[in-house]
C-alpha cells in the first residue's frame, strides 16, 4: 500500500493486480478444530473404603417363627396355632415339609420339645377321633360346665385339639357314628350345629346346600358349585377336610 500514497496515478487494472498479490500473501487455509472427546472414568473405591449397603430381609426365618410358636406355647399351653394367622400356616407348612421327608431331624426334634403336634388338629380321620375320644369328651364336658353352652370355636386356642375334634365329629355327621357315640356327646353337651359361621364361599356353599328343606332342588348356581366340587374332588385338588364336608351331603 505504500506505492499508493506517494500520488502516484495507478490505473483501475494495476490497482487490482496490486491488491491481488497482496491478497494472495495473506491466503489463510483454514482447518477444521480437532473434535476434543472428554473421557470420565469411574473408579471403584478400594473395598476397604466403601460402605456396604445392607438389605434387610422382611421374610421372618424359621427361627424367629420358632421362638414365636415357643412364645404361643408359654401363653396359651399349647404349640397347635390355629390356621387363621401367619404362625398357625407356619405349622401347617411344617406338618407338610414333615410329611414329605422335607424338616430335618433337628427341627424335628425342636418341634417336639414343644409337644408340636404333627396332625392338624381339624383333619382326623375316624381312627384318629376314636383313639382319643374318651379325652375329648371329657374336655367337652367341663367346656359345657364352664361356658354354659358345646359352641367350641374351631380354633380354639387354650384347647385347639379339642376345637379340632368337635370340628372333625361334626364334619363326620351323626349318622357316621354308633349309638352309643352319639349318646356320650349328647350327655356331654356336644351341639352338632355350629353358630359360629365361616365367611368362606366354600362353607357358606356348603350350607345352603347342607340346608336345603327335604326334596327341594338346588338353585342352578349352586348346582355348578357343587358340580365343580365333585369333579375338584375327582382331580384330588380338595382337602380332606372339605371332602368330608361334601361327603356328608352328596356322593362325591
């Protein structure tokens, strides 16, 4: 540019020229700026500086149920929970695992200690009601003396092998024992109708057709129900605490 300013006359084409050649000194290639690729690592902290973080287990283990069972027993004089809470479908699940095989002989002998009884109380069968009848009724007769009434509930906690049997007796019918049976429990007190009412849909099936006036058919709905029953029973998917409730008022 210094050429410019001296006055010099620079035609239109030397002045392009001029500016050409300076523009060329001043070519600028450009690049395109490295891509920057920003790498995190994590690192494990050395074990001996991390904090262990500890699940705690809601499920209640066998002991814990055991020493509850215990606790039962020291209350109430006996180690047959009823079924109608989480401790009494623990016992029924160990009569299970010991019925197959499944309990070690440890646990066996804990169970034992609290004179746990291997058979729920409520599924006897007949040689079982028989061999410990005598007792039974004599417990029923001073249950009558002290409650003015044979209502035993089913789940009877100072005596659940009792609220068992009456339960079982009753399942059986009166037409399934001999007189003579028939006469101790009528002199002891024994009521064959319960007025405690299981809100079961099994049970409160069970009744209505238990129930039904002599000669008068079932409703449709209670047909199916009964139906569905016997062909339960047929596949071995029913207890035989319900087979023996069915058995009492239909050919299963």
């Amino acid at each position: 540019m210094g050429a410019l300013t001296r006055g010099a006359t620079v035609s239109r084409a030397a002045l392009c020229a001029l500016l050409a050649g300076r523009c060329a000194a001043f070519t600028y290639s450009a690049r395109p700026p490295r891509s920057v690729t920003c790498r995190f690592v994590l690192e494990r902290a050395p074990s001996e500086t991390r904090k262990k973080i500890v699940r705690k287990s809601t499920q209640t283990t066998w002991e814990e149920r055991y020493r509850e069972l215990s606790t039962y027993r020291s209350t109430w004089g006996t180690a047959d929970a009823p079924l109608g809470d989480p401790l009494g479908r623990w016992c029924r699940t160990q009569r299970q695992a010991h019925a197959e095989g499944r309990l070690d002989a440890e646990r066996v002998a804990m169970l034992d200690a609290l004179e746990f009884s291997w058979k729920n109380p409520t599924e006897l069968s007949l040689e079982e009601l028989e061999a410990i009848w005598d007792t039974n009724v004599e417990s029923l007769r001073a249950y009558v003396l002290e409650h003015g009434n044979g209502q035993v509930p089913k789940k009877y906690k100072l005596n659940p092998r009792l609220g068992g049997w009456v339960a079982a007796v009753r399942r059986r019918g009166a037409d399934a024992l001999p007189s003579e049976r028939r006469s101790s429990l009528e002199n002891a007190g024994f009521e064959w109708i319960s007025t405690r009412k299981c809100g079961s849909a099994f049970m409160k099936n069970f009744r209505a057709l238990r129930d039904l006036p002599k000669g008068e058919a079932p409703s449709q709905e209670l047909q199916a129900w009964a139906e569905a029953q016997k062909k339960l029973a047929a596949k071995g998917g029913l207890s035989s605490e319900r087979r023996d409730y069915l058995a009492s008022v239909m050919d299963l």
